[in-house]
C-alpha cells in the first residue's frame, strides 16, 4: 500500500488538528477552492510542489496494468469490456449503484477461485490505494459489517486497455462503487460517480448511528446548520429529499434548492470548508486534487448549495439524517435513514450524462 503522502505545511496547521484532515492545510484549502469572499478565484494551487509522491510501483493505476497483463485469456473474455461497453441499461463502466455486481459475484467474485492468489492481492492493494491510508481501518469495518469482509462479495471489471490510451477499473459490491482510471476519463473526478456506505448496526440504524464511520461527515454538516441564522435555515431545510439517485447535474441555469455557498458569512463559508474537506478525507490524494480542481471550474463552493431535509430525520431530533452539496456538476448526496447511503457525482462538466441506479 502506499505510505501517507503529507504536504509539509499540515503537522503544524492549527486547521489540520481542528478539522482532523492529512495532506493539505486548511489556508489552502480556502485559498483552492474559494470558499471565503477574499478567495472567490478560480483554483490556483493544491498542494507545494515540492510535496512527496508515492513510489510510482505504488500507485493503484500501475497495479491495475499489472493484473491486466496477468490475466488468461479466459479471464479477460470474462471480466474485460471495450471501453463504452452496453448492455440494457446502457455504459456499463458508468454505472452507480447503491448494492451491484459489474460481473457474478458467484463465479467470478474476488471471493471465488476466479483470480490466482497473487492476483487478489494485487486487487486488494489498488483497492486500498483509492483510499487515505489513515482511513482504511474504516474502511475495513465498513466492508465487514456490511459484506463480510474484504473480498467476500466484491466484483471487478476493466474497461479498455491499460497502457495503450483510457482505461478503468471499476469495483462494487454492497455499499461500493470505486473506480481506477489513470485520469483518462474525460471530466470526471474519481473516474466517474462512486457510492459509499455504511449499516453498522443493521438495516435500521438508531438516530446516532453510533459505529457508522460515515456519519461524523453528517455531523458536521449538522453543525453548519446550527450556526444559520432564521431566514438561512429558512432557505436551507426543505421538506422532502430528492430520490438519492437523482445525482445528474443541473447545470449552471436550472434552480438548485438549498442555501447558496455566496449567502454565507465568512466563518460558515470557512466551516462549509471543513463538510467538504470531511467529505473529500477518505480518498487519495490524487482523487481529492481532481475532485477539486472540477468543483472550481464551475465556481467553487460559492456556486454550490447546502440542503437539509425533514424528511427522514430518525428520533425526531433536529439532526438531519439527509441532506445534500449540490452545484452546476458537483453532487454529494448524504442518506442517513434507515442507514447511511452517499452518492457522488463531481465533473467540471455539467453536460456529461449520469448512469444511475437505485
């Protein structure tokens, strides 16, 4: 697995403790995305340019060529497609699902005897790789609680060909869609819209969803919503939530509900910073670089808005299990009942279309 890549600047950030982040202060992160009134330019930088990298042998693209170039002939018949591949539904490497196999889990799962033994762990370690090596503790508790475990109920495909132009590896199961693409999808952030979710304590969960290592990005939200005044939360609550699915963009024209990162004053911009570097934390650096740069070609958080919905809100406690971050090609949406589902969709494109599946 990759060693954490640090920007030299975090150790000594008072941001980075408070906010409880690696890889990039919270001053740059403002000054990116332009998030504050002083900071409403479009992305100048994300990280020092004298940050460390990780060994390229490291990098989950480099192991995704690795395991194409060791798969029989067989295998590749099984589980490699053209890059814009059909079926009924449409693009299969584009789809999103909340609880999907991309091929059959039963005889060609990563549980199964599909893959050699050294071919699993190299899936294993580009699958670690998408993520922050400080979350992947969370990660594992995640995939035990609601699949078992690594490797008991995942699937893989691979698009194109690695080495010779774009390529993607897409990974799902219950509560997962990741993707792998060596940035040769065209607009997209992490390769194309990605799911993640958690049932720590069963289908239904209790209202703190105590043990669910998503909902601390729910409280944090929740706590920006706590520092709105009246005709903000006004603006912000809304009675009920869209389909979860519903993640296509909307474009820079058509109206987003919810309250506008611009009517902020400057300390809740400067918290809205910390429910999108919350959001942003579970990820590698590459895919949270990416996913920024596409937020700021369309005007940064200040052209996004923050939603709450009444609806759903487990214990009748004020504490909104679902709400949403929403601009012209930036969607992050957070179901928390009955447990937490998270669909996210992040483009600098408005126009790219959405394969979605509830």
């Amino acid at each position: 697995m990759p060693d954490r890549v640090r920007c030299l600047e975090c150790d000594n950030s008072e941001a980075h403790a408070a906010l409880n982040v690696s890889m990039v202060s919270r001053r740059q992160f403002v000054q990116t995305i332009g998030a504050t009134a002083a900071a409403s330019v479009v992305l100048a930088r994300t990280l020092k340019s004298d940050e460390p990298k990780p060994a390229s042998v490291n990098v989950p693209e480099a192991l995704v060529k690795k395991l194409y170039d060791s798969l029989s002939a067989k295998q590749r018949e099984e589980i490699c497609f053209p890059w814009d591949h059909k079926d009924d539904r449409g693009v299969l490497r584009t789809r999103v699902s909340n609880n999907w196999q991309i091929v059959d889990v039963k005889t060609l799962g990563l549980g199964t005897e599909f893959f050699t033994r050294d071919q699993k762990d190299v899936i294993e370690a580009i699958f670690y790789g998408f993520y922050n090596k400080d979350w992947h503790d969370r990660i594992r508790k995640q995939l035990q609680d609601d699949a078992g475990g690594y490797g008991k109920q995942q699937t893989v495909a691979l698009f194109g060909q690695p080495g010779s132009g774009k390529f993607e590896l897409v990974m799902t199961g219950r509560h997962l869609t990741i993707r792998c693409d060596g940035d040769s999808t065209e607009h997209m952030a992490f390769g194309g819209p990605i799911f993640y979710g958690h049932a720590a304590q069963g289908f239904n969960e209790p209202a703190d969803h105590s043990g669910n290592v998503f909902w601390p990005q729910a409280l944090k939200a929740n706590a920006l919503y706590k520092m709105l005044d009246g005709k903000q939360r006004e603006l912000a609550l809304i009675e009920k939530a869209p389909s979860e699915s519903a993640v296509g963009f909307r474009g820079a024209n058509e109206k987003i509900p919810g309250l506008w990162g611009s009517e902020m004053s400057s300390d809740q911009k400067d918290h809205l910073v910390g429910v999108l570097y919350s959001l942003l934390e579970p990820y590698r650096l590459s895919d949270r670089q990416e996913a920024l740069k596409c937020l700021s070609a369309q005007g940064g958080l200040d052209q996004c808005r923050l939603a709450f919905y009444r609806e759903g809100d487990l214990g009748s406690d004020g504490v909104w299990d679902n709400w949403r971050l929403e601009g012209p090609s930036f969607v992050w949406h957070f179901r928390g009942t009955p447990h937490v589902h998270v669909w996210v969709n992040v483009s600098d494109d408005p126009s790219v279309p959405t394969n979605a599946a509830g």
